[in-house]
C-alpha cells in the first residue's frame, strides 16, 4: 500500500510539473511552444491510465501473497526475503 502511495505522489508531481513548465495557465496556450492545453490532457490521460493498471497489477500481486501467506507461510517468507534483499 506504501509502494501505491509513494507513486501516487509520484504521479501527482510529474503532473504539476506538467501543467506548470507546460505553460498552460487557466485554459490559455502557450503559444511559443504551441503545446496546448488537448495535449497537456492527453498525457495526464495517459499517465492516468498506465497509473491505474499499474496499480491494479499490484493489488493483485498482494492478494496474491496474502493468500499464500496463509498457504504456505514458510515459502512465502521465503519470497518477501528473497524481495527485500535481491530487488533493491
């Protein structure tokens, strides 16, 4: 939940980041870099959309180890050590 939090501020920056070196105040384009306020959108859409499959993979990824937590607590351990120490 912590991971889907830290890249929600992520995402939530990179979008100010945007909207502000973009040029796009209030509804008027900058003209001199004719980027507009259609394809400012467009890209938050998109970063919207790859943000939400993203975070709907991860849910799954926790059911998941939830589940087999209580399956096979030993193996499981297994994997969230293997995780925290070879993915970093």
């Amino acid at each position: 939940m912590r991971k889907i939090l830290e890249g929600l501020g992520v995402f939530a920056v990179f979008v100010l980041f945007l909207f502000f070196a973009g040029g796009v105040y209030v509804g008027t384009k900058y003209t001199d870099n004719k980027i507009g306020l259609d394809s400012l959108q467009h890209k938050v859409d998109s970063l919207h959309d790859e943000n939400f499959v993203n975070s709907v993979e991860l849910g799954r990824w926790e059911v998941t180890m939830d589940w087999y937590r209580e399956e096979n607590p030993k193996e499981a351990k297994k994997i969230e050590d293997w995780r925290s120490h070879n993915t970093e």
